[in-house]
C-alpha cells in the first residue's frame, strides 16, 4: 500500500482523526480538572465559555473578572 496514490491522503486522515479526538478526551479531562481544583481556591471562579469543542471551563481568578 506505500506505493499507491492514495497512501498520503490516507495518513492525513488518520492523523487528523486520531488528533481531534485526543483534543476532545483532552478538554474534557481539562473541563473535570478546572471544576474540581477551583472550589478549592477562594479567590478563583469557574468561568464557562464556548470553545471548538463545545462548551468549556476555566478556573480564573476573580481580579481578572
């Protein structure tokens, strides 16, 4: 299969299959970190945006709000 046309395009696909759906597991796992490690702080917030991935989450501090 390397020497066919098709190979390349192939790889590409994998690759940006494979690469998008670590990115999603990531912000996700990222999302679960931010909502547990900002109630521990007082002086940080959980802030909600939308994001490529739907919606996301961010602990930032509340000077910054």
């Amino acid at each position: 299969m390397n020497n066919t046309p098709v190979a390349p395009f192939l790889a590409v696909f994998i690759g940006a299959v494979a690469g998008f759906g670590l990115s999603l597991a990531g912000v996700k796992l990222l999302n679960v970190h931010h909502k547990n490690t900002c109630e521990e702080k007082s002086t940080h917030q959980v802030v909600h945006f939308r994001g490529f991935f739907g919606d996301e989450y961010a602990c930032v501090d509340k000077r910054y709000l």
